[in-house]
C-alpha cells in the first residue's frame, strides 16, 4: 500500500475518532447522513452533497485538499479534525453574502481551536499549527475569539446549543437564554458571519 492510500485509510479511521472528541467539547451533532470523505483541489470544505426530495434527508460530504492530505499526513490531520467541527451541525450553504446559514466567526473559532487541539496531540508539531492559522488572519481572528468565549465558560458552546443547536442560527439573546454573561462586543465578535 502507498503511503497515499495509508493516508486516505487513516483519515477513514480518524473522522469517527474526531467526531466523537469534538461532540464531546461542543455537543451532539445533528442528524444527517454523512457520506464521505473526498478529495480534490480546492480548499477543504464540508458540503450538503445531496438533499432527499421526498424524505429531506439532507446528505453531507467533506473534501480535503488533495495534495496536501493525500501526501502529508500532518497536513491531512489539520485540514480532517478543522472540517469535523463543521460536521457538527451543517446547514446547507447558499452563495448570497446575507445567507443566515453562513458560518460565523464562532463556528470557524471553534474549528480552528479544533484543528490545533488535535494535530498537536497526534503529530506533536506546535510549529505547524500556528503557522497554519497565521496563514490566513481571519482564522487566527476566529480562533482568538473562541478563546474568549473559553475563558469565560469553557463549556459556553454546549450551553448554547441545547437553546440553538445549529451554530450559524445562534443568536444575542441564546447566549441570556444559555445563562451565559458574555460581553456584548464579544457575542457581535463571534455571531459575525464569517468572510468566504
């Protein structure tokens, strides 16, 4: 087996792993069908693939970037364990910049904070995951205020969720309603929807 074909088994292997670990910290995932995991040349993504006409199942599917996951399993770990926190509670993505559905800075913080929780514990590489996050500011912004939110109550985000389960639909006042005493500007801060 190439190491290729090791990396796209292991990543197989690690997503149910991953999965568990963030419903764990964040809360239960939503129902929906997951259907895989692909890969292709442009930036990974967690996608609705299909959607049931009859019954509304909706569908999900997630793609790394090809290059870097097939070929670096350190790359494949940090692209896997970022996208499995959007697995959490998907909604279908409309390309209208207003879209409610559009992930927030919350969600993305969360993500991110994921993704480098992980990939240092499984690769112990402290250097990558920064330098990954500080790649693009907006997910180093994200990841900061999760950070936030995490002093404040560490488990604020399952507080959340049993008032509004999917993350880009919480709301100001879910965060009264979750007992949580957030700062205004913080709770505008992570509810901001996030720039493609």
């Amino acid at each position: 087996m190439s190491i290729q074909e090791e990396n796209m088994q292991a990543y197989e292997q690690l997503l149910p792993i991953f999965l568990a670990e963030a419903e764990e910290l964040f809360g239960p995932k939503n129902d929906y069908i997951f259907i895989g995991i692909g890969y292709h040349n442009h930036p990974p993504r967690m996608y609705m693939f299909d959607k049931d006409p009859f019954s509304g199942e909706e569908y999900y599917k997630v793609d790394l970037y090809g290059v870097g996951a097939i070929n670096d399993r350190k790359d494949g770990i940090f692209q896997l364990s970022h996208e499995v926190v959007h697995l959490l509670s998907p909604v279908p993505q409309d390309t209208d910049e207003n879209d409610v559905n559009r992930v927030n800075y919350l969600e993305e913080g969360m993500a991110t904070y994921f993704a480098k929780r992980v990939t240092e514990r499984e690769t112990a590489d402290y250097d990558f995951c920064n330098n990954a996050m500080l790649k693009d500011e907006k997910y180093f912004t994200a990841y900061m205020r999760y950070q936030s939110l995490k002093e404040i109550d560490t488990e604020a985000v399952k507080k959340l969720r049993t008032i509004q389960p999917i993350i880009p639909l919480i709301q100001a006042e879910d965060f009264v309603a979750a007992g949580l005493d957030v700062p205004q500007n913080l709770i505008n801060a992570l509810l901001e929807k996030f720039p493609e």
